[in-house]
C-alpha cells in the first residue's frame, strides 16, 4: 500500500498543471494557442520567454517535488528508496500527461521529467540536458531535443551505474513514454511541419 501511495502522492500532484493556469491567469484557453499543447513549450511560444521559463521551472519542481516528498514522507518505513522515488516520479509524470484535473489531457512530461532526475540520478540528467543543449541549437527543435534526452537516458545510466538496477529499467520506461508522447511531433518531423524557434 505505501507504494501505492507514492504513486497517487506523484500523481496528484503532476495533475497540478501550470501551463493551464498561467494561460487562465492572463484570460487565455492554451489548447486554441500554437500547437495546443498544455505544456512550457507551447507557453514560450504563445506568450513569451518569461511564462515559458516560468512554467518550465514549476513542472520541473513538480517533478523533484514527487521524489522528495516520497522518499521523506514514506521512506521511513524501511521500504526501497529508489523505488519510492521511482513511483513517485512515475505518478506526476503520468499526471502531468493525463491530469484528472484536464479530463485527462496534459503535456509531454519532459520538464516533470528532468526535475524528478535531479533528485534520482543528476548525472543521468546532466549528460541528457547535454544531448537535449547540442539538438536544440543545431535545430532549434524542443520536439526532437527532448526524443533525443529520452532516448539519452537509459544509455547515460548503463555507462554510469552498475547493473542490474531498477532504475535502469526505469529509464527504458522513461525514454518510451516521451517518445510516445511526441508521436504527433515525430509526424510533424517527418512531414517537415514541426514547429521550431528559429525565427525567435
């Protein structure tokens, strides 16, 4: 049941999504705007560096927000510490991509994502803030930077850590998840429609 409770303490508050609320504060509805994204991306774009970034540092707090409070709040019970954190950071991730506060819509996941790294594997997260740095100024595509931090993830963590280790598994099933929450920008990429920032 503890693990469960990581999980639903992840999940309600990966639900909390900034990018709508920003958009709300200001009189907006973000799924009329740019791409229709509910995400910090999509905010940048529609209104401007400062909400954008705004919005990114809050979902990435949400991120190590989940971990944290897991580990503290349950993990002093004996139970698997990575693993408390793991489901912790599963939960708001899925939160932020179904929000039972959206009728299950969200973002793609990528800053919550980053935020819960830093407090599980910060070496992991450096090599693939990295990668996702080098993709997005040769492209300035977020959509293909962050396909190539997921995809990032689990090699990062198979030359840093010793296996087996769940959190390895962990990374395969984070690298999965945002591939698969960027399949309509995998189109748009493919049919050279992609939304960038060169023009920013």
């Amino acid at each position: 049941m503890t693990y469960i409770w990581a999980l639903l303490i992840g999940y309600f508050l990966g639900s909390i999504n900034f990018a709508v609320l920003v958009a709300k504060y200001k009189g907006l509805d973000l799924f009329s705007l740019g791409s229709g994204n509910p995400g910090a991306t999509n905010v940048k774009r529609t209104m401007g560096a400062f909400w954008g970034n705004t919005v990114f540092l809050l979902d990435f707090s949400k991120g190590y927000l989940a971990v944290f409070l897991t580990q503290s709040i349950l993990g002093l019970g004996g139970f698997n510490y990575d693993l408390l954190g793991i489901l912790g950071l599963l939960g708001a991730i899925l939160g932020h991509s179904f929000s039972i506060f959206l009728k299950f819509r969200g973002g793609k996941g990528v800053a919550t994502t980053m935020g819960g790294l830093l407090a599980l594997m910060p070496w992991v997260l450096v090599l693939g803030l990295v990668a996702w740095l080098i993709v997005f100024f040769s492209t300035r595509v977020v959509a293909m930077a962050s396909i190539v931090f997921a995809i990032s993830l689990p090699i990062s963590f198979y030359f840093l850590h010793d296996l087996p280790d769940v959190r390895w598994i962990f990374c395969i099933v984070l690298a999965i998840l945002i591939v698969v929450r960027h399949y309509s920008n995998i189109q748009r990429l493919l049919s050279g429609k992609e939304h960038d920032f060169s023009k920013k």
